[in-house]
C-alpha cells in the first residue's frame, strides 16, 4: 500500500514537472520518503539521539 502511494507521488511530480517545466518538483518523491523516514524514526520509543545513535552503530 505504501509503495503504491510513493509511485503515485513520483508519477505526479514528474508528470506535473515536465507539464509545468519547474525542477523543484522533482524534488517531490525523495521529500516525501525524507519524511517518511523522520516519522518512522520519530515513532521509535527511544530517545531521538539514542534511536539514531543505534541506526549508525548498525554494522552491515
């Protein structure tokens, strides 16, 4: 479900992008998963330093 709104919103920007001939609307789709992203960090029941301590302290 949620892909499916992020594909909405890459296919309206771009769309509304080339129509309107502004670049700043391309900019749309990575905004939106940016805040995504926040949120879901945001609902972590940590501390904000500690949550984001851990997510860089992941080792690969």
């Amino acid at each position: 479900m949620l892909v499916w709104i992020f594909v909405f919103i890459t296919i309206f920007s771009v769309f509304l992008g080339l129509k309107l001939q502004r670049k700043r609307l391309f900019a749309l789709p990575l905004l939106a998963i940016a805040v995504f992203m926040l949120i879901e960090i945001i609902k972590v029941p940590l501390p904000l330093w500690d949550t984001i301590t851990f997510i860089f302290d992941l080792k690969g």
